[in-house]
C-alpha cells in the first residue's frame, strides 16, 4: 500500500477508498487503514531514510534545490549518489539516490546554506561536485563551501532560449496571437483547439509544448480541415501561415535539443557524449540552433574543465520531479504551506522492499514525527488559521 502511494501520484484519500474496495471484494471482513494511516507510515518511511546513518566516502555527488510553498517557508532539498553507484546507462531514479537533507526555513541565504553543506561534509565525507540550478544562493554557498558546480542542463538551455526568444519579434507576436485564440475560443464551440496556457514561470523550459502546439495547429489549417465545421471562425486561424518559417525553425530548434537532453541526461555529460551533440548541432543551418551550438559548446567546455576524463551528472531533473510529486499530494489543500509532510520527499527515495519498510515502520515513531515536526517546521499556516478561527 505504502509503495503504491510513493509510486503513483494517487491520494491518500483515493488510495485508501482504493484498498478498501479491493480487500472487501477478497476478504469481506478485513479492515484495511484510513488515509490518515497510510500519511503516517509515509512519514515514518521518510524520517527513517532522513536520519539512518550514511556512508561516510570521498565519492559523494549532491542534487540540490529549493520549492517555495504558500507562507514564507523555503524547503532545502539535498539528495545524495556515490560516483560508484553511478551507472549512466538509464536515466537516474528517485530509488538510486540517498536524502542528505531536508531543512525548512523563512529564508535561506547563501551563509544558512553553507552552513548546511559543511555539518553535511562532516557527516558524510568528500563531496566531488554539486548538481544545481543557477540560483543565486546556491551558487554562492557551494563557492563558499570550496565545492565545485555543475549546472543543470535544462536550466542551462532553457536560460539560452530565453536569450534567443525574449525580445524576438515573431516569437512575441505568436505568443500574443496564441493568448488572443485562447481568450476567443475558450467558450466556443472551437474550444478543443485553444493554445496551451503559457506560464510566466519556467516559460523557456516548456518551449516543446509550446513549439508542438504551433507545429500541430499549422498542419491543420494547411489541410483545411477547419472548412468542415468551423469555416465562420477561418480568420481565427489564418493567422499562423504567416509564421510557417519560424514555427519550422523553432520545431527544429526543440527536436535538437531534446536529442541532446537525452544523450547528456542518460549517459552522463563527456568528451564523447559532447561530440555527439555537437554533431547534431552542426548538420543543422537553422539560425536558433547556430546560437544553440555557440553558447551550449562554452557551457559543455566549461563543465568538462572540472573532470576532463570522466563522465558527469549533469542533471537536476530527478529533484524537479520529486518536488512536483511533492506538490501534487499537496494540490487538494487551499493552504498548501510546508508540514510535515515534506518527510516524503525523503520517502522517494527510500528502498520499497517489504524488508525496509517494515524496519521503517517499527523503528520511527509518531513521537518522533512530532519532535522533528516541531524543530523543523512549527506550526503551519492550517494550525494558525484554525487556532484563529477558534472562538472556544
């Protein structure tokens, strides 16, 4: 049950309706637990992978990032791979990482995140290099802590799109046609071809929704197949011929680099892998993809300076996930502020094999979720909103 919640993205509530169908199917007397059950043992399955003692080693990589939530607080995330564990054959999973840390504040500064790396390095030896996105503090507090840096591929590209697309004139004007179409059409009987929403945040790193969208609506207007039902509406479509060229362009420009995030994500960022892109890039005279080439060959230099002769992780997408996994448990809650059950972020990772888990469940207990709940979080916005609101 418990490894059904941590690998799936159903609720507690759907999760515990679930099992109780299936068990009264099978056995009509058996009481299976309630959600508030099932968020406890994930609890207890976090705080036993949070705090079990870790290898001590010269070979530690960190993954780590940040996720801002309703209210101040601020989740520190660090999850940890020996370079030996390191196998660049599959794309890394929750279940090959270790949870090194995860701490709560208001804020973090670039000093209370170094402070965090070194009691960290005293536990669990040599760390090589940390995998990040080019926050800021980040940045600065592995700079401070004398560790070296490598950046997250996609944030890496997604900052070169965003040079590329910003103030580009037939980007900004589709980009205005598309919100127009989706305010014109939301409530017609054209509604099934409204653009996606563009989101402000981490817009340059959905840039494939947003090219195959363009991609698919040109096709259609190019074979006419509006003319069947919604000829009225022609001059809310017409407008994209006028941008075929670019919609190419900008198709061709998303194709190359998702070819390229599968080969550096998957096997890991080298001299080998870093040819094989520039290859790619070269065969293609697109002008976006030239830019491409010219400002991902300094990042692929820069980052292959650090280990010459090795291959390196160069990837945070394994964090995004988990904290968008985070979220979604999250999703249902209007005050969706950082609890205690920020503990699953460590439960991710955890080993789901029946032997773990029962370990985990007997040796944590509620005492403990309390007492870590209270040094770590204190009350949360639901806590205060009720205590507010109570008039006894």
């Amino acid at each position: 049950m418990v490894k059904s919640k941590l690998e799936t993205s159903c609720s507690f509530r759907g999760l515990a309706n679930a099992f109780r169908i299936i068990f009264f199917n099978l056995f009509s007397e058996t009481r299976t637990p309630c959600r508030n059950t099932i968020r406890l043992w994930v609890q207890k399955i976090g705080y036993y992978e949070l705090t079990k003692p870790k290898e001590v080693s010269n070979d530690w990589i960190i993954i780590l990032d940040m996720s801002v939530e309703v209210g101040q607080e601020k989740i520190l995330l660090i999850y940890g791979v020996r370079k030996k564990n390191l196998s660049f054959s599959e794309a890394l999973k929750c279940s090959n990482l270790e949870t090194l840390r995860t701490k709560v504040r208001k804020s973090w500064s670039a000093d209370d995140v170094t402070e965090v790396l070194k009691d960290l390095e005293k536990e669990i030896g040599t760390i090589i290099y940390a995998v990040s996105d080019s926050g800021a503090n980040i940045k600065k507090a592995l700079f401070n802590q004398g560790l070296k840096h490598v950046p997250d591929i996609t944030h890496v590209i997604a900052s070169i799109t965003k040079t590329m697309f910003k103030h580009n004139q037939a980007y900004s004007e589709v980009s205005s046609h598309m919100c127009k179409m989706r305010n014109d059409l939301f409530q017609t009987e054209a509604a099934f071809l409204i653009p996606p929403n563009q989101r402000h945040k981490s817009h340059y790193q959905n840039l494939k929704r947003f090219s195959d969208y363009l991609k698919s609506q040109l096709i259609y207007v190019k074979n006419n197949k509006y003319k069947k039902d919604l000829l009225h509406r022609k001059e809310q479509f017409m407008w994209i011929k006028k941008y075929e060229l670019f919609i190419r362009e900008l198709s061709e420009l998303n194709d190359i680099i998702s070819k390229i995030e599968k080969i550096v994500k998957v096997n890991g960022l080298s001299r080998r892998t870093v040819n094989d892109c520039k290859r790619i890039m070269k065969e293609n005279k697109n002008q976006y993809v030239k830019i491409l080439q010219t400002k991902l060959g300094k990042y692929f230099e820069e980052v292959l300076s650090l280990f010459p002769n090795e291959k390196i992780l160069c990837t945070s997408d394994i964090i995004e996930s988990a904290f968008g996994k985070y979220k979604n448990y999250l999703s249902q809650n209007p005050l969706s502020c950082v609890t205690n059950l920020c503990l699953s972020l460590a439960a991710f990772s955890s080993n789901l094999s029946k032997e773990n888990i029962k370990l985990a469940l007997e040796v944590t207990t509620v005492n403990d979720i309390k007492k870590w709940t209270l040094e770590n979080i204190g009350t949360s916005l639901h806590q205060k909103r009720c205590q507010a609101y109570s008039f006894t």
